[in-house]
C-alpha cells in the first residue's frame, strides 16, 4: 500500500510538470538578438555536443549540469543614418554589444550591457488553450517513444507514431483555437486515449521526468541556436545595401556623367548662405532615404522659398545624389549637395578613432560622415542657427517653429529621453566609463540623455564655447583609454555635456526601427518621426505597419525606381 502511495505521488508529480514544459518551450520562441557571430559558432558546437536523438530508441541523456549566462539582446542594432556607411549611433548604442573580456571595463559590473532592466520587454504570443495541450501531448507521445521498450508492447510504438504524425498534420501552423478543424480535436482525443494505454505500461514516472528535463535542455539549446542565427542575419540584412537602391544608385551616377559639366550642377543660388533663411542639413550616402528627407521637409513648410537644403555626402554617392535633386528639385525650396572630399580643411582637424577590433567591423563607428556633425560650424562659417536631421526620418509638421524655441544660452536642443519607459530611454553609466576618474568626476550617471536625429544648433554659442575642441580633446583621450563604448553618440553626450536644452517630445518620436509598440496618437501628433534601429523603411526587415508614413514620399513611378524594382 506504501508503494502504490509512493507511486501515485511520483505520478501526481509528474504531471505537473508536464504541464509547465509545453510554456516553458514556448517561451523560448520569441526573438533574441546575439553577441557577435563567434558566439553564434560556439553555440553551435555546444548544440552538437549536447545534443542527443530524442525519437530513436537510444534514449535521451541526462542534461550536462553547466550553467550558462544569459545575455539580454536588444531589439536594437543600429540606427539613424545611412545604410551604407553612415550608421547613426542614435539608439544603436541603445544595445550596444561589446566583447566581454578582462580588458574591457564595461564587460563587468555596472558596465555590463546585460544587466540592464530598462529595456521594453518583447510582445510574446500566447497561444490558446487547445493549442497548449496538443504541443504538451507530442512532447509525453515523443518522451514515451524513447523508452526501452519492453516486449510484446511493439504495437503502441506504432500507435503512438500514427497519433503524432496525424496530430502534427492537423495542427499545422495554426496558432488559434478558433482555427482548429473539427479533425483537430479528434485527433487530440485518439491521441489521449494513446497516451493513457501508454501510461499504464510505462508507470515509472521518475524515469519519465528526467526524459522530459533532457529533451527541455536539448530543446533550449536548440532555440537559442536559432535566435542567435537570426539576430545575425538580421544584423547583417541591416548593414547590408539592398540590390535595389545600389542600382539606382549605379544608374543615376551613370546618367550624372553622360551629362556635360556645364549641366552638372544645380541652379547657383546666393541665398543659399543667407543666415536669415531655414538652414536644414543632413548627412546622407542613401539617395532614396535623402529624398524622403527633403521631400517630407519642403511639403509640410508654410512658405518653402525660406527652406535652405545642405545635403553633405562623400565622393562616391556625390554623383548619384546630385543627379536625383537635378531630376527632383524641391519646390520652391533651395538645396545644396556638399561633397566632403571638398573640405579642404577637414584633414586637417578631423584624426579618425581607432579602427582596430570590433570597431573597423562596423561602419557606424569608423563612418566619416557620422563624424562631421561635430564640425558645423566649420561646414557653415556664415550661419547662425542650423537644424540637424538624420536621414531616416519622416517630417510630418511644419519645422520653421524650432527657429523660435528659447534655447536659454545653450548650444544644443533635443528632445531628452529621461523616463524609463521612453524606449530610447538609457543611462549615462550605460555608454561612458564612469569608473575612469576623469570621466567620473566630469559627468554624472543621473544627467538626462537626448537623441540625435533631430537637432537644433546655435551656432553662434557653439562657436563661442569652441566645443569642436571639446569633441577632439575626448577623441584623442579615448585612443589612449577606453572611457565610452565605441560611436559617436557617447561623443555627442560628452561634447553637449550641460549644453543642451530639452524639446517638446512631440517634436521628434524615435524607435520606428525597433520597436512595434508606438502608440498610433503619438505618431501622428509627431513633427517628426525617426526610424532609429536596425529596421529600416527601405529594407525588407522593415516594421510593415510603420513603413505607409515613408513610401508617401517616395516617387514610385519614376522610371529608375521601376527598373530597380524598387516597390
């Protein structure tokens, strides 16, 4: 009587846990974002080592007991700016990964990127009820099966193989009761009434629970194999030009030189330098991303003949995009297309960071372009006031307004990202080496961050406080020690430090490349909307419901478009 209580408790057991397995594999299913892709190959070679056939009748081992570290990937990659080379840091330094060796500060303590708790969590999906059951009924079917099988029970081997097979059909990918067929649940049914026979046979539950714990283990190592897989081809589809906009590219330039030198250039304009007029720029190597840019500016401005345009882009892309705004140019608006190859004096001022180890790997840390907004006023010697916007943003309201925000003495206005569920929300720790006493005694974890991507500058203060000295004195200081995670941004909070005044947040709303929970009332009350993160609007991997606020502003029926199959 004693055994068959004994029994009955291990069995009670049992069950619960089976019916926390089937969520604790879902739970796995949502997206997870990787470190760098030799973490991806090692975990692949664990996954070969760890992993053992869960159907044939050798059995499952129990799981190796190593305990792992978790790493928190963030749903953002890179943001802002050019897909090419210009990667605006702003909110890529948002999960910014670096390599966690013992020469790094940030890879321990307060400086580890996985230890933060601000970031929003994903939206999971949870499934229904019948769904849940079903998916627990193939793990004990599958468990069962790779018993040793004891003799004369041959024929619930096939029985149990027939009931998955048939369940696995009638489910398929549906991920709602409601969706079921009626064949559905008759096959839940027969599959019960297998699993009952098969618990009668099988009444070791011990044995049955650490069956279930190994293929748990197996299953684990299985999925974060895959979100490592897919956080590095998205990464990559990110950094990655897509064949479209490199052939519109290669066709404007081409149709840029078949012209004669005298048809190069756009209409000379004397207002262009006029200090009295709406002077934006942007930094771009992205025709298409350029165009939205100026296109969304100029049709939301009340009076466009006061909108100065600065494009500033390299040697490569100076042809193409010349080209566009030759067969485009904004109404009414003025625009001018700088090549930075023509700075004379850059070379001389400007000493690139270090390129060595991760940084030479990713564009948004060794860009040039990414660079140059710390030297403005050396870019427009004759202005006073200058708006900065990045290139992947859409404007939706008129922007003339920022000419009249009070920017009480400072250098610098940008709407800040102090609140914890702002999803571009980070701490100063997070992004500068605070445990170097210099950059300790300089800045504070408690200061509010601001984002790039809109910006209005006083160019006049900016001069007076010589704060392009200020930004390459903390350049060469962080070659000779780590003092802030590679980019530009931690740069920019450096250089702005104590700079900068705070905008309405209903002037710039971020995180349209990374984040899919943005309220609807937010978007459209926005001046200005920034696809900040990895999820570009041009790019496949783009956010769908987000990308109708950008395509209105690209010229799909332009031949080159078409040709280019860009749709």
């Amino acid at each position: 009587m004693k055994q068959f209580r004994r029994r009955t408790r291990i069995c009670i057991l049992s069950l619960l846990f089976l019916s926390v397995v089937a969520p604790i594999l879902l739970l796995y299913e949502s997206k997870g974002f990787i470190e760098d892709l030799s973490s991806f190959k090692g975990r692949r070679e664990l996954l070969r080592l760890n992993l053992v056939k869960q159907e044939e009748g050798g059995g499952l081992r129990e799981p190796i007991l190593n305990i792992y570290k978790d790493v928190t990937f963030d749903p953002v990659v890179s943001s802002g700016s050019p897909v090419l080379g210009v990667k605006s840091d702003e909110p890529a330094e948002n999960n910014d990964i670096t390599k966690r060796n013992a020469g790094d500060p940030y890879a321990k303590g307060k400086y580890d990127v996985t230890k933060r708790n601000d970031v929003q969590p994903q939206e999971r999906r949870v499934m229904d009820k019948k769904i849940k059951e079903m998916k627990d009924q193939l793990i004990r079917a599958k468990a069962y099966l790779s018993f040793a099988l004891p003799a004369g029970n041959a024929h619930l081997i096939k029985e149990l193989r027939l009931r998955v097979k048939e369940l696995e059909r009638a489910m398929g990918d549906v991920g709602k009761d409601s969706d079921l067929s009626k064949r559905a649940f008759q096959r839940m049914r027969a599959m019960e009434n297998s699993l009952q026979k098969a618990g009668r046979i099988y009444p070791d539950c011990s044995s049955m629970v650490k069956k279930l714990r190994a293929m748990t283990n197996n299953a684990e190592e299985q999925v974060k194999v895959q979100k490592e897989q897919e956080a590095f081809l998205v990464q990559l589809a990110g950094r990655t030009t897509p064949k479209g906009l490199h052939c519109l590219s290669m066709r404007l330039t081409a149709e840029y030189f078949a012209l004669n030198p005298e048809e190069r250039k756009l209409p000379s304009n004397p207002d262009v330098h006029d200090p009295h007029l709406h002077h934006f720029v942007v930094f771009s190597d992205n025709v298409l991303a350029c165009s939205v840019v100026v296109d969304s500016t100029v049709s939301t401005t009340k009076d466009p003949r006061k909108i100065v345009f600065h494009v500033v882009t390299d040697s490569l892309n100076f042809a193409a995009i010349s080209m566009w705004f030759i067969l485009h140019p904004p109404k009414q608006a003025k625009i001018q297309i700088h090549n930075m190859d023509g700075f004379d004096w850059f070379s001389t001022k400007y000493d690139p960071p270090n390129t060595d180890g991760r940084d030479s790997q990713d564009p948004r840390y060794t860009s040039t372009l990414n660079h140059l907004r710390f030297y403005l006023p050396d870019i427009f010697p004759v202005l006073n006031k200058i708006v900065l916007l990045d290139h992947d943003v859409v404007v939706q309201k008129d922007l003339t307004r920022l000419w009249r925000v009070n920017m009480m003495g400072k250098v610098n206005g940008a709407v800040k990202t102090c609140q914890g569920h702002d999803p571009a929300f980070r701490r100063m720790d997070l992004l500068l080496n605070l445990s170097d006493p210099m950059v300790g005694k300089r800045f504070s974890d408690k200061a509010c961050m601001w984002a790039f991507g809109v910006n209005v500058f006083d160019l006049q203060e900016w001069r007076k406080r010589n704060l392009t000295n200020v930004y390459n004195k903390y350049l060469q200081l962080g070659k000779k020690k780590p003092m802030w995670k590679a980019g530009s941004l931690p740069l920019g909070w450096m250089t702005f430090y104590n700079q900068t005044t705070g905008l309405d947040q209903k002037w710039h709303v971020h995180g349209l490349g990374y984040h899919s929970g943005i309220k609807q009332e937010d978007i459209a009350q926005a001046a200005v909307i920034h696809y900040d993160g990895v999820m570009k609007p041009w790019l496949d991997i783009g956010i769908e419901k987000y990308k109708t606020y950008w395509r209105k502003h690209v010229k799909f029926n332009h031949p080159y478009l078409q040709q280019c199959n860009i749709t």
